[in-house]
C-alpha cells in the first residue's frame, strides 16, 4: 500500500513540474495558494495524528518531534538538500541539487512507510500531506530551473529522477520497519512530526509573505480543514 502511494506522490511532483512546463504563468501566480493550502495540511496532521498517535505508543515522543525538526534543519542548511524560492539562487541547479533533492524524495517515502506501519488511515493522511507538500515543490524548483534558461528536457529529466527517489524510500521502509517494536513506531512518528512542522514553518509558510493577495493565508486554514474532515470520515 505504501508503494502505490508513494508512486502517487511521485506522480504530484512530476506533475508541478509539468504544470510549469505547461502553463508557466498560471503556476507563477498560484503556487502560493498550494504551498499554503500544503502547509495546513502538515501542520494539522502533525499535531492531531502524529503526536497523539506516537504519544501513545512512546512517551518520549516529542522528544523525538523536537529531534526530527533539528534534522531537518540540519539537512537544510548544511546538506543544501532544501529547494531555494530565490531566483538567484545558483547553489541547487548542479549536483548537489540531484543529491540533495533525491535524499529529500527518499525521505518523503521513508515516511509514508512509517505511518503504513502504524495503521492505515495515518498512512494514508501522511501521503496526502506528502503529496500536497510534493506539487508545490515540483513547481518552485520547476519554474526556477526554467527561469534560469534550463531546457524542458532537462527540466524534466531532472524531476523524474528526484521523484523516483519517493517510492524507493517507501520500498526501503517497508523492509527497515516492518515488525518494528511500538516505541520504535513511535519515535519514527516524532521525527515524521516534527519534519512537518519544520517544512511548515520554515519552507512553506514564509512564502505567504512574498504574496500581496489577502486571501493566500487562509488556503492554511483550508487545509487545516481538509485534514480534520477527512479524519472524521475515516472513522465513521
């Protein structure tokens, strides 16, 4: 199950970066509410189902929560993994970009493994988050790359080959966690947690500010909704 979602989220990073290459302008003007409608989801998904779900499977998981934001910020600003929103940025257009990027697809599948091996509907809510955080990624880093004189071909060569680091992380999670003990399970929820607040608040968040529509900030509370809604259908 894992794997098919993971494929999905592949699939929504290969489609930000076909949107670009389709339709530059409309995606230039409305990635904001994408990235803003994603940050909502993660948020909302890591304080009402990964924290209480690995609370009750670890005590010490916020420890853990607190763990997996430092390495995200570590992988960030240290590894360059993390795709620049600036269109000066020149650090992330050559190999480091692949590198990092692919460590960052593989991640994104290594944690859609984890919520599979909780319960179903955590997967599932994870590699939704995962999907909505993947679109506008596909898009910023898509659009940079053209930007800055890249071809289509090598635009999308470039993003097949990070998102197919997704389901190989999935894949490789399945074999590392399967049968793993709860307070394991629980920590691995911490870090997938806390990796989410950190993309919120540091990635997705502060692009709200380079938009001057009013209205972008409450595609946040949209997705807050959207992730609440659909934990109520889940368990009815």
């Amino acid at each position: 199950m894992e794997v098919i979602y993971s494929l999905i989220a592949a699939g929504a990073a290969m489609l930000g970066a076909l949107i670009v290459l389709a339709f530059h302008k409309w995606s230039e003007k409305n990635s904001f509410f994408i990235i803003n409608f994603s940050a909502g989801v993660m948020l909302t998904l890591a304080f009402t189902h990964l924290i209480p779900e690995g609370m009750g499977l670890n005590p010490k998981t916020m420890v853990y929560v607190l763990l997996g934001f430092l390495i995200m910020f570590f992988l960030q600003f240290i590894v360059l993994f993390h795709p620049c929103h600036d269109d000066e940025c020149s650090k992330h257009m050559g190999v480091t970009s692949i590198v990092g990027l692919s460590l960052h697809s593989m991640i994104d599948g290594l944690m859609i493994a984890v919520g599979f091996e909780v319960d179903n509907s955590i997967g599932i809510l994870t590699a939704i988050a995962i999907l909505l955080h993947k679109l506008p990624d596909g898009i910023t880093i898509s659009g940079i790359l053209l930007h800055r004189g890249a071809s289509k071909k090598r635009i999308f060569n470039f993003s097949l080959l990070t998102a197919c680091f997704t389901p190989i992380g999935a894949i490789l999670g399945r074999i590392l966690f399967k049968n793993m003990s709860l307070p394991v399970l629980g920590s691995l929820l911490g870090l997938t947690a806390g990796s989410f607040i950190f993309l919120s608040a540091s990635d997705l968040i502060p692009e709200t500010h380079k938009c001057k529509n009013r209205f972008v900030p409450f595609m946040l509370f949209a997705g807050a909704i959207v992730i609440l809604a659909t934990e109520y259908i889940m368990s009815n």
